[in-house]
C-alpha cells in the first residue's frame, strides 16, 4: 500500500497520469455518503485516486481518510 497527497484532483489531469504510467482500465465512480463495502482484496494493482470528496478505505494497516488529490495504490 502507497499512500501519496498529490494534490491533482482534475480528471483529466488524473487520467492522463494513469495512461502514462500504463494503466488502461480507468473509470469513475461516485457512492453516496456513508457507503460501505466489506472487507475485500482484489487478485491485481488497483489504484484509487479522489477527486471530489473525501473516502475512509480500511486496509490490514488501519483506516485511512483519503481527501480531495489523495491517491492510493493497493496490491
């Protein structure tokens, strides 16, 4: 796990910087407040980028609020 405090929060902006570095399956989503999804892993990289609002994401290393140009890179 990678947390970093990119400061980039345009779409745009984030997108072009997941194509540089290979990524291809780029999508957007939005949950209303106070979703939650159960413990989970999934079997590749995944990597979850804010651009709006802000998420607590639970990992084996604890919770973590992630805001506004904050990424995470999960294996």
């Amino acid at each position: 796990m990678n947390i970093r405090h990119t400061g980039v929060s345009e779409i745009k902006e984030i997108v072009q910087a997941l194509e540089e570095e290979g990524y291809t399956n780029i999508f957007t989503w939005c949950d209303e407040a106070g979703s939650f999804y159960d413990w989970h892993t999934h079997p590749y990289q995944e990597v979850r980028w804010i651009y709006k609002g802000e998420i607590v994401m639970g990992t084996e290393e604890g919770e973590f609020v992630l805001k506004e140009g904050d990424r995470i890179d999960l294996q």
